[in-house]
C-alpha cells in the first residue's frame, strides 16, 4: 500500500506540474500575440493569426502564422513557441518542419 500511495502522489504532482506548465505556455502565447499584434498595428505585417489550443494546426506544431510583404511578395510561416528547452526538442522530433522559439516564462 505504501508504494502505492507514493505512485498516486507522484501522479498528483506530474499533473499539477503539467498543468502548471499549460498554463505557462498559454501565457507566453499570450504575450506573442500582443508582440503580433503591435506589429501589426505598425504595418510590419499584413496579417497574423493565432491557432485555436488543440486544434489540428496546434496539433501539428503551430501556434501562429504570420504574413508580411517581402519585395513586394505576400510570404506566411508558421511557427511554434515554447517555454523549455526540453520542450522545443520534442517539437523538433514530432515537427521537423515547423519552427519553434523558446521563449521562458
């Protein structure tokens, strides 16, 4: 029963940690998007968007897709962002083709 207990109390932790780290993470996209949107509002973009949390953008990868004019070309990229590094080598692993910023808490 003893090692039973500790194996329910080390899953209590994991998910309270997780959850923590949710939170985190939806914060920092959160700041992203106030940091998309001042460009934005200064003409450095066309236009951005923000993926919806688990939607199927947000499960390949991306959490937002930003469009600029570059030489008179409308170019857009997706990217991912995160707030480990531990973090972005998962998505490097499950997403090669999608960028990832780390950017901490």
């Amino acid at each position: 029963e003893r090692g039973y207990n500790s194996m329910r109390g080390h899953r209590a932790y994991l998910d309270r940690r997780a959850m923590r780290r949710s939170e985190l993470g939806r914060a920092t996209e959160d700041r992203v998007e106030k940091l998309l949107q001042k460009k934005l509002e200064s003409g450095e973009l066309v236009s951005y968007e923000r993926y919806a949390p688990n939607s199927t953008d947000d499960a390949g990868g991306k959490d937002f897709c930003v469009t600029k004019e570059i030489g008179g070309e409308i170019t857009s990229a997706s990217f991912g962002v995160t707030i480990s590094g531990k973090c972005q080598q998962d998505h490097r692993l499950k997403h090669p083709d999608i960028p990832c910023i780390i950017i901490p808490p």
